[in-house]
C-alpha cells in the first residue's frame, strides 16, 4: 500500500497532501496532531542507504537554532503508518520533520518576475546568506549542497535557508571541503541572482549559462566589476572561510554605491555643461547649483555607506562588518519620544550587562554602539537574551521603536511595560526585529501605552576578531 493524504505517521503526524520537491524522495505537509501546527515531512524508507547519512546530518543540523534557519523539529529513525481505517501500514520509513514555511525560494521568484535582482539588491541578500553560514559554520554546520530552492523569502524581511542535513545527504554533497562547497554555492547564488542563470548546468527551475559564459558580466550588461571579482574569488578558493566572504560582499556594496556616486556625477556634469548665450546668467547659475547639490547628495550618501557600515564603539571590541549599512536609510519613527534614562538588563545573568556602555545607545552617534559583554558562543550560553530598559519618564503610548543593531544578523522583542523591573513573559510585546537588515522598525497598529519600553537582543551574536561572542545596538528611537 503507498503512502497517501490521511494516514498518521508515528501517531502523530496527519498527511494532508504531497508537495513539489527537488529532493528525491517524497515531502509532505503534515499536521502536527500534538501540538496542532502544520509541518513538513520529509520521508525515506527506512531500508534506503542513505537513512544512515540522513539520520547523523540531521540530528547535527537540529542543534541549529538560529531564526533564519528551516528547524528540523522531530527526527525519527523507524515508524509506520496508520490508515484511515486503523490499519497498519508495515513498510517502515524514516522521517525529517522541518518546520512548514510559507513563502517563496529564489528559483520560483526569479522565474515568476520575469526579471533580474539588482547587483546592489543581490549583494545585500547574498550578505544576509552569508551571515546565516557563518553563523552555522562556526558552530560545525554546513549545507553541502546550498540551492535557489533553498533560499526562502518567508516575508517582507524575513528570509531563510533550508535544506541543513537534508539534502546534501539524499542528493549528494558538492564537491570539495565543506567550507569550500557552501562558498562556491553562494557565489553561483550571487551569480543567479543577478543574471538570471545557474552557472554551472541547470538547476532548480532556473537554465543554464551558455558554454564559456564564467563572469555574470557576460551576461547582463553593466553588471559593476565587484560582482565578477567576488564570484570569481568564490570559486578559485580565494576565501578561506565565509567570514572572508561576508566582509566582501560588505565592502562591495560600498564601492558599488560609491562607483554609482562617480557614474552619476560624471553624467550630471556633462549634462549642465552650459552652452547658452552670455544672457541666460540666471539659467546657467540655476543648473550649476543643481550640479553641485547633485554632486554633494551622491558624496553624502556614499560616505554614510562607508561610516556605518563599521560600527564602533569606545571600547577595545570592534565587531567585523557584515552588510550593507541600512542605518542611514532607515525609518525613523513619527514623533520621537524623549528617553529620561536606560539602564541594562539581564535577569538571567547577574543583573548587569557592560552597563558603563549603555548610553551608547542613545547617544545619537551610530558610529558609537552598547556592546553586550562576551559570550563563549552565539547563543548567549544558554541565556534566552539581553536588552536594554529604556525610561520615558512618564507611561506614554509607544507605536514603533527604531533599532540600529552593531552589526547585521541580529534579532530583538520588543515590549512596553510599566514595571521598572520588567519581566518580559507578562510584558505587552510592541513586535520584534528580523535578523535581515542592520537597522529595523518595530511598529505596531495599536499603540501599547507603558513608562518602560524593553528592548530583548535575543539572538545570534556575532563573532569577534578575538573569536568570543558579543551583540550590540548602536542607536534606539521611540516613536508615537
């Protein structure tokens, strides 16, 4: 009898219907009937060579807890189903049950658009990738056999990586060392994000680049020359961790930005080249001030790339850069409350948390960040979080707060409370920060009226050049 839609796997898992897969094996959508949730099963008979493999990878890749990640919530080695009827099915499976995403892979977006991501955009998303992986690396993770299927826009800001354990087991690993194969994937991502193709045969629901094609510049016209020399360095073994290459990909969004400041002031000057009669004084002076204002915006911007993308701090601490910088271009929030006073907070720890620092926060200076004290891994060793207690004095009714994380890949909650010593699983939560973008706005519909406003640094942190563990924010804002 084959597997079909309503039969319970180990007493607990209801098959609701098949879904498409690259895997080689079926996956199904299923509904948790313990916990009521739906989740993804992924099945392989339990007498199939690969089971052993599958088994080991993924019991390692479900130590993975990060956001950002697909989580593998249940392993189990050997089970049967149970028909409608009651009935016991006896060819046993093994199963991988994953968390039940809804949203859109990177394959299926670039087919539906009909249309490229910018080399800017994609640099960005291939940042956050990257962050992800070096998160996971430094923990003994890698994806082997990293695809467009497996980069998972979930939302607007929300973007995550699936496949940890999974398919590199049933479909085969890339070749090369572990680092090297998760660095050569990214870079054929970068290269499919901006062009269109898979680089090295067809892949997922994307063609292939044509014979000779090896620089996505052959492809797509005016593709800037950091995108070639960073995927050329992705696959010749030029980055040796994907550290190396997130701060690439960093920088490269810098020099992108600042070689569209010099293309822009380039064709702005050449366009207000004034021919006209000695007369038109008015007109001529009118189109050089434009020029130079034009000129002066483009600087600005480029240089607020270049500042805050590195982050600093009065401390002997610098974290790596790891993104594009976002702050600048960051929504502020409507009417910005005053902030009386802050203090840390750290119920789980001994109550303080680099408090000489905190200030920092709201300094107004994003070259400036409170920094969390040092951690021995990413997860805080054990902690749920950090944060920072902000006072305004007086409850008022907070409707979005702005955050400026020290460095991309961070998350935080939000709550709003009127206990000064706030404990946040009673605490109104405003809303939380993604872990995508370096500077995020919490926002909520209905305001939460409080005197305190609790900002939770939950999770990962972020490595340090000492190789410890620190998080940090550079700059908060309340807002009505």
């Amino acid at each position: 009898m084959g597997v079909t839609g309503g039969q319970i796997f180990a007493n607990r898992y209801l098959l609701d219907v098949q879904v498409g897969s690259s895997l080689s094996t079926p996956v199904w959508r299923a509904m948790d009937t313990i916990l009521k949730r739906p989740v993804s099963l992924v099945l392989l008979p339990a007498d199939d060579i690969r089971s052993v493999k599958l088994l080991g990878s993924a019991q390692l890749a479900a130590t993975n807890a990060r956001h950002d990640v697909v989580a593998i919530l249940d392993i189990i080695p050997k089970s049967s189903f149970v028909t409608e009827d009651g009935s016991e099915q006896s060819a046993p499976y093994m199963a991988i049950v994953t968390e039940w995403i809804d949203g859109e892979s990177l394959d299926r977006r670039l087919i539906r658009s009909g249309e490229v991501f910018l080399e800017t955009d994609a640099m960005e998303l291939a940042g956050v990738l990257a962050n992800i992986l070096v998160h996971s690396h430094n923990h003994g993770i890698f994806h082997q056999r990293l695809r467009p299927h497996n980069v998972i826009f979930a939302g607007a800001e929300d973007i995550r990586i699936s496949g940890f354990g999974i398919d590199g087991s049933l479909l085969g690993s890339d070749l090369g060392e572990f680092v090297d194969q998760d660095i050569k994937a990214l870079g054929d991502i970068l290269f499919a994000m901006v062009s269109g193709v898979w680089p090295n045969g067809s892949v997922d629901m994307l063609p292939a680049a044509s014979a000779g094609v090896t620089l996505p510049s052959q492809l797509i016209n005016g593709v800037h020359e950091t995108v070639d020399v960073i995927y050329r360095k992705t696959q010749n073994g030029s980055f040796q961790t994907m550290r190396d290459l997130a701060d690439a990909l960093s920088v490269g969004l810098v020099e992108n930005a600042e070689g569209l400041q010099s293309r822009v002031s380039r064709m702005t000057a050449t366009a207000v080249t004034w021919q006209g009669k000695p007369e038109n004084t008015l007109v001529r002076l009118r189109s050089t001030v434009i020029a130079m204002v034009s000129v002066m915006v483009f600087g600005w911007l480029g240089w607020q790339l270049l500042t805050s993308n590195f982050h600093g701090s009065d401390t002997s601490v610098v974290l790596l850069p790891t993104a594009v910088p976002s702050a600048s271009g960051s929504v502020q929030p409507v009417g910005p409350l005053q902030i009386k006073g802050i203090a840390d907070f750290d119920p789980q720890g001994n109550s303080k948390e680099n408090s000489s620092k905190i200030k920092l926060a709201i300094d107004g200076n994003l070259k400036t960040a409170w920094l969390t004290e040092s951690y021995k891994s990413a997860s805080m060793s054990g902690k749920t979080g950090v944060g920072l207690v902000l006072d305004l004095g007086s409850p008022k009714p907070v409707g979005s707060v702005s955050i400026d994380f020290s460095s991309i890949g961070q998350t935080a909650e939000v709550f709003v409370t009127n206990d000064a010593k706030p404990d946040i699983t009673t605490a109104q939560k405003l809303g939380e920060a993604t872990s995508t973008k370096q500077a995020s706005v919490i926002k909520s519909q209905n305001s939460i009226t409080g005197r305190y406003v609790v900002v939770w640094l939950t999770s990962p942190l972020q490595v340090t050049p000492k190789g410890d563990f620190k998080g940090g924010i550079a700059e908060i804002k309340v807002g009505l």
